[in-house]
DNA sequence: TTTATTTATTGACTGAAGTCAATGACGTTC
DNA sequence: GAACGTCATTGACTTCAGTCAATAAATAAA
C-alpha cells in the first residue's frame, strides 16, 4: 500500500490524516490472467492501482479486437469515459496476467474530492495528465505512419515488446498483424 | 463578460465574490483575421474564450500546414500542451477571422485555484472534458475511415464547414485537399 | 514426445490515399 | 472587364496497408 502514497505523492504532498482517508477507502484484490475488470456495457465504478501485473483496455469492432492501451505494475488505470460519466463503456479491460491491485470507487472518489481540497487538486493534476497523455498518443497518429509509431514504441517502452504478444502491438498501432511483421523485417 | 460566467456557470457554480475574483483577472483583446495568438516554439501563457471570432490550431511538419483543431464563438481554448507544462508549443493559433476574446493567464489561474477550491474543482472538470474531447477525436481516427470521419463531421458540425476553407478540413480529417474533394464526390 | 492450438511470417492480389500535374471556378484588385 | 491569386476538382500513376490464403514457428495440451 506504501507504493499506492508513493504514487499519489508524486502529484501532491498528503498528510497522514488526508492518508488515512484515502487507505481507507482502497480495496485489494487479484485478478488472474484473462479475467475482465470491466465489460463493454458495464459502467466503470472504480479507479486502480497496480501492484503487480498488466491489463490492456480493448474493443470490438466487428468482431475483431481492437486494442488501445496497456498498463503494468505501477501504473493508475480506469476506463475515464466510462468513470468520468458514469456511462456504459465502450471497453473490455482485460488483465494480461494474474495481477495485483487497488481499488478506488468513483463514491469515494468523489466524496475525497468534496472533503479535501488535496484531492480535488489531485484529481485535477490526473486529469491534466490525462489529457497529455491522449493528446501524445492523437499526435503519434496524426503526424507518423505505422513504422514511425512502431520505431517510437520501441524506443519508449521496449519493455512492453516483451510482454505483449505482436498481434496486440499491432492493434495498438493501428495495423494489421501481417503489417507489423513486415515493418519489422524492413528495420 | 456575462457570457464568460454563464460558461464557467456549467461546470461549477460561483458566488458573487468568486465570480470577482475572477472577473478581475479576465483581459479583453481583439484580433484581426489571420492575427497568431501563439507561434512554435512560444509558451502558452493564456487560456482564451471567445465572444465573437473563430481560429485554427496548426502545425508546420515538412512544409505542410497539418490543422489539428478549430474553435469559434462561446469555446475556450489554449494550448494546454503548453499551457499546462509551460514547455514551448507546437501549434501556431490563428484567427481566422477577426475576433474578440477574453484572456485569462497562466499565472492568474493558478491562483484562483489555491485561493478557491470551487476553482480547484473548476480546472478539474476542464481538465476532465478536454481528456473526454481528446478521447473522441483519437477514437474517430482509430475507428473509422476518413469518409466516416468526414460523414460524422458533417452530422455534429455542418456550421464549421461552412465557416472554413475545405483545404484545411481536409488536413483536420487527416487527407489531402484532393482526397476529401474525392471522397465528397463520392457521397 | 507427439499432437493441437495459437501466433508469426510470407506471398499474391486489391483498394484507397498520396503524388504530380493540369484545369476549372471563384473572388479580388487594378 | 481583364488579370491575378486562391481554392477546388479531375485524371494518371505510385505507394503502402489490407485481405486472403498458405506455411512456419512457438506454446500449450495430451
């Protein structure tokens, strides 16, 4: 739980009442490997935390899965448009492994938010983190083609290369397998 | 300036004095049609809402305009890549035809948001919106194909087509000129 | 170890956007 | 009204990801 105050200090300073409040409303649990946290459809009610693991978020689109995110062990992850609006979501989010977790409801989000200004300004530190992160992600869309996206990933998170099966890097990229394969081969 | 309340209005509700606060910060200023409100490489130092106007935001890859955003009367906007990290812009913002704003800074804004936690709260669901505006966007360039994508621009926003060249809805779609001229023969 | 199953690679072909270049439509200015 | 600049359209050709199908490699199951 030490590791969950050593994320949340990286945004603002707690102190240990405003600790206390937000340990308590932290919830652990584990998933195992292909278990769902959340389901197209469902409302996402709950931020989390990891501990130890991966999940990815995907869609799908015709039947085919189409992937558009992944986290791992010290990452905060939610479905945010979903969380954000309490409506049904779009996503399944999957974890990749057995993992670890923390849990945080939108309710007691919320009512942090309302009792400590700390929090409020933490949610909107996130938020804004949020949104860079997304804008980021738009641009490498926008500005590079497959084999740019791909070169960029390798250099940014070669880590995720080994985790993740190519067929899921792929739909990330926005490419088909067969695609991927060949950008490979041509570097 | 009442417009600017009525805006702030929907996200959080202010008092009389909150709303002064605030009000005292705001600036007003006019820009002529073509007029830059921020080049590359400058830090976005103001976040602006617009009475009367429209502008672009672009940027400048290999020679080539690549127009990412519009925005026109009763929107707000900024550069928040900038704004929020205080890092130099990437975008060049254009009015595209004369305009009338109000301008709030940086500087300003941050301390309405230690001085008020309504504020606090205020910066939080803007920051929330923007990640939920962003979301869309990357989504429609994920999902659907650049007629998709023309299709549904034209559903939500007839009123930008008619507002602004085809040219540089083609670059906002992500085409060139002669491919949106195509796909709008097409339909 | 052998057999299945999933994942990755390769090849031949299709399709849609990009590129280059020419023409047409429109508005502005002299 | 003629001449210019800007923007939109059209045509011929290229490029690159998608598709379909076959094979190979890697994992999991028996």
């Amino acid at each position: 739980m030490q590791e969950v105050r050593t994320f949340v200090e990286k945004f603002v300073k707690t102190s240990d009442e405003e600790w206390a409040a937000f340990r308590n409303k932290l919830q652990f649990k584990e998933f195992d490997k292909d278990e769902l946290f959340l389901k197209e459809g469902e409302v996402c009610k709950h931020a989390l935390f990891i501990t130890e693991g991966a999940f990815r978020f995907y869609k799908i689109v015709d039947g085919n899965e189409l992937v558009t995110a992944f986290f791992f062990t010290g990452d905060y992850l939610s479905d945010y448009q979903s969380f954000l609006t309490q409506s049904p979501s779009n996503y399944y989010v999957q974890a990749l492994r057995s993992s670890k977790v923390y849990l945080i409801s939108k309710k007691d989000l919320t009512e942090l938010y309302n009792n400590y200004p700390n929090f409020e300004k933490l949610g909107r530190l996130f938020a804004e983190r949020l949104f860079l992160t997304m804008n980021r992600r738009l641009d490498t869309f926008l500005y590079e083609t497959p084999e740019g996206r791909y070169a960029e990933l390798v250099n940014r998170n070669s880590k995720l290369l080994q985790e993740v099966p190519q067929y899921m890097i792929a739909s990330y990229l926005g490419v088909k397998p067969e695609t991927l394969s060949r950008i490979r081969k041509r570097i």
